[in-house]
C-alpha cells in the first residue's frame, strides 16, 4: 500500500511538465508567427513607399524633359531620337510598377533601371544646353552675317552707282565736240562751178566746215554725224534722206547724216547739203551731233 502511494505523486509531476512544455511550444509558435506576420507588414510597407519613390522619380524626370522640351528648341534627328528613346523607358518603368506585387529582384532592377535613367536624362539636357548655346552662336553669326551683307550691299550699290556716274561722265567726255564751225550758202552757175551767195533765191545748198576740239579719251575712227537744220519759221528741214535718232536722251529726226574719220589731229572737215526745197530769207540753225551728245551749233542768214 505504501508502494502505490508512492508512484502517485510522480505520475502527477510527469503530466505538470508535458503540460508546460506544450504551453511553452505554443507560447513559441505565437511569438514566431506574430514576428513573421510583423516582418511581411513591414516588408509590404517598404516596397510600397520604395515603389512611391520609384514613381516620384519618373514623374520628375519625364517633367525634366517636358520642361527641356517646351523650350521649342529644333531638335536633330538624333536628339529627337534620343528624346522619343527616353519617353518610351520611362512609360515601360512605369508599366512595371503598375503590378499589384513586385519581387524583391524586380524592385532591384527597377531601382537600377531608373538610376540609368537618371543618368540619360541629365546627359539629354546637358545635350539640349548645348544645342541652344550652338543655335545662340549660330544667331549670332548669322545676324552678324547679315549686317556685313547690308554693308556690303550698300558699299556695292554705292560703288555702282559711281561706276554709274562716271561711266555716263565717261561717256560725255569721250563725245567729239564742235571747236569752230562756219556755214556758207552756194549757188550752182551753169558751168557747175559753186560760188558763194547771200541771198535766198539762187541759193542751193550749204557747205558746213568744222574742226572737232581735242579729245584724248574720244575714240578714233569713224564718228556718224547727224546734222538738223531749222528754218527762220522754226521748222526742221526734212526730205529723202531724213530718219530719226536719239541723243541728249531724246528721240530727235536727223535733216541729214554723214561720217568723219576723227583722227585728234584738228583735222578740218566740210559737209555738203542740197536743199531738196528752195531757200527762205532769214537766219537758220544748224545743229550737230555725235555719239548720242550735241556736237554744238551754228547758223548763216540769207537775204
């Protein structure tokens, strides 16, 4: 009897432990789990404020290059390239962080990608610095361009308008001119012989004698002379032999026309005319002219 009472207590102490220890095992198993569901809290909390970041990142970066861009600066092919390259990254980046859960290895490579895209974005708007510093010095030079054109624009209208007035100075100056002219009326005997008269009715033609003044810069050679003869009513004497021509800038009809070999010698020179009508009393003008100028003018009265 007192071998039973003995295993009694014993029995009772094994069952306390196993009770203590399954109490401590689930005391154990509640701490792990509550730890582990802390961790995943924590670990969901992180990626989505990583993710966040990740977002805040692309919204400025891709407002890094809308600002770059608003500066309507003209873009290269390769620039625009460039440009279109860094839009499309961005919009992928963006597709990947739209997932609902992201690995830790894809939040990595996120994370890295937008590093990288960090990187090409602030080379782009170094690049885009660049191409407006270049397009400001190419203004530069192309407005500098432009002001040295005028200038030389107007220094050649300039230049021309005195080529200009000098060849037109030229011109005049190389025209032969008058230095003395004398005007005879001839009658015509029935012999032929011409003698020289004063007077109207049996007058038949003139003879105009002239020397041409000195002219170094006049062309030697053969000179067309166009001579007009007004008569005392102040009308120009015309016939077969008439035509129209031009000097002074001025469309004038000829009486008559011949040549003279000018040589700058002071060479005489005489021009018959037959009066194709008869002789009127009074004082005629003759006038003569050369290489489209007046040669100068003369005149005879007859009575």
């Amino acid at each position: 009897m007192e071998n039973q009472t003995g295993q009694t207590p014993k029995k009772n102490s094994n069952v306390i432990y196993f009770l203590i220890v399954v109490v401590l095992a689930l005391l154990a198993t509640d701490v792990y789990l509550y730890l582990q569901k802390n961790k995943s809290d924590v670990r969901i909390v992180t990626q989505s404020d990583e993710k966040t970041k990740l977002q805040n990142a692309l919204d400025s970066l891709e407002s890094q290059i809308e600002e770059v861009n608003a500066g309507k600066t003209k873009l290269s092919t390769e620039m625009q390239a460039k440009n279109d390259s860094l839009k499309a990254k961005i919009k992928v980046l963006r597709g990947e962080l739209a997932k609902g859960k992201l690995t830790q290895a894809e939040l990595s490579k996120a994370q890295e990608d937008i590093k990288q895209l960090r990187y090409f974005v602030t080379k782009y708007n170094a690049d885009i610095d660049e191409l407006k510093k270049q397009n400001t010095a190419l203004s530069g030079e192309r407005d500098t361009l432009k002001t040295t054109l005028k200038a030389v624009n107007q220094k050649d209208s300039t230049l021309s308008k005195q080529n200009q007035d000098l060849g037109a100075k030229v011109k005049v100056g190389s025209a032969i001119k008058l230095a003395m002219a004398d005007i005879v009326a001839y009658k015509v005997r029935g012999s032929g012989k011409e003698v020289d008269t004063k007077r109207a009715g049996p007058a038949k033609k003139i003879k105009i004698n002239f020397t041409v003044a000195s002219n170094d810069i006049a062309e030697k050679g053969l000179h067309d002379i166009y001579v007009r003869i007004i008569d005392p009513t102040g009308n120009l004497i015309t016939g077969n032999d008439s035509g129209p021509f031009n000097a002074d800038g001025q469309d004038l009809q000829f009486t008559y026309k011949t040549s003279i070999d000018f040589k700058n010698d002071g060479t005489g020179y005489t021009i018959d005319w037959v009066n194709p009508a008869a002789f009127q009393k009074g004082s005629y003008t003759v006038l003569l002219y050369a290489d489209g100028y007046t040669m100068g003018k003369s005149g005879f009265e007859l009575k």
